[in-house]
C-alpha cells in the first residue's frame, strides 16, 4: 500500500474515531428537560434540609420567627427576629437579626445554586453562594455545606446575644 493510500485510511480512522467521541459526549450530555427535573429533585431536597434546619434554630431560640421561602429569588426558609434595646436614659433601638438560606431558580447554565444570607443584630455576618454544575451535583456536599453555613451563624449570633 503506498502512502497516499495508508494516509487516506488515516484520515479515515481519525474522522470515525472523532465522530464515535462527539455522540458518545452528545449521548452523555443531559437534556434541558433532564437538566430541570433533576434541578426541581435537588431543589426539593435541599429545600427541605434547609426548612428542618432553620425550624430547630427556631426551637432554640423562640424569639425567632420561621418562614418557609418560595419565591422568584428561589425556595428555601428564613428566620428573623426584631429586638428593642434600650431604655432608662438610652435611646431606643431596633436590633434586627435574619438568616435566609435559599435553592436559586434552574437557569440555562444547568447549575444548582445555594444563597445565604445573615444578619446579626443590623450587621450582616453571612453573604454566600455555592454552586455546582448539575451533572456533578453532590447532594450531600449541599447538605453538609447548609449545615455548616447554619452553625457558623448560630455561632455568631449566640456570641452576641
């Protein structure tokens, strides 16, 4: 065989081997559909996490009112508080304290969005996202992460209460 020959099946070999890569990464890729179902299963999920976390600060500390979160801004759960200080002689004050974790809206970027948000007596102590891209989402990362934003606010707060 001479070489125009063998250099033609080359070609060949490198067009079917390239070919048989793009559908085997077409066949990997999610769809939008698959994408937004597996977003609205995760959201669901950490959704939940966040509800049952926020419900036990809430049980810790009665002043904190809970609220469950749904919204444009995305669906989770908050707890705030209002404290008045003051009195005898001294102005008085509102004292303003919030915690407000929520699961982002599903958006063409195929990722899977966490915001907190805190305040601790009208200091804001906690401003954060996380993210991961919905074909390696790690649930229980999410979790862990939710917990561990949780615990570092009550943390703070207690320090000041």
């Amino acid at each position: 065989m001479d070489f125009e020959a063998r250099l033609h099946k080359a070609i060949q070999r490198g067009q079917q081997t390239k070919a048989s890569a793009d559908h085997e990464r077409q066949r990997a890729e999610m769809t939008d559909e698959e994408c937004k179902s597996l977003h609205s299963r995760c959201r669901l999920q950490l959704s939940e996490h966040i509800e049952h976390c926020l419900k036990q600060v809430a049980d810790h500390f009665p002043a904190f009112d809970y609220d469950s979160v749904m919204s444009v801004d995305g669906w989770g759960a908050k707890v705030n508080r209002e404290d008045i200080d003051g009195g005898a002689g001294r102005t008085m004050s509102k004292r303003y304290s919030r915690l407000e974790m929520l699961i982002k809206p599903y958006t063409a970027t195929r990722i899977l969005e966490l915001a907190a948000r805190g305040t601790v007596r009208n200091k804001e102590v906690v401003s954060r996202n996380h993210f991961q891209f919905l074909a390696e989402v790690d649930l229980e990362g999410f979790k862990e992460l939710i917990s561990q934003w949780i615990l570092e606010y009550v943390e703070k707060f207690s320090a000041v209460e």
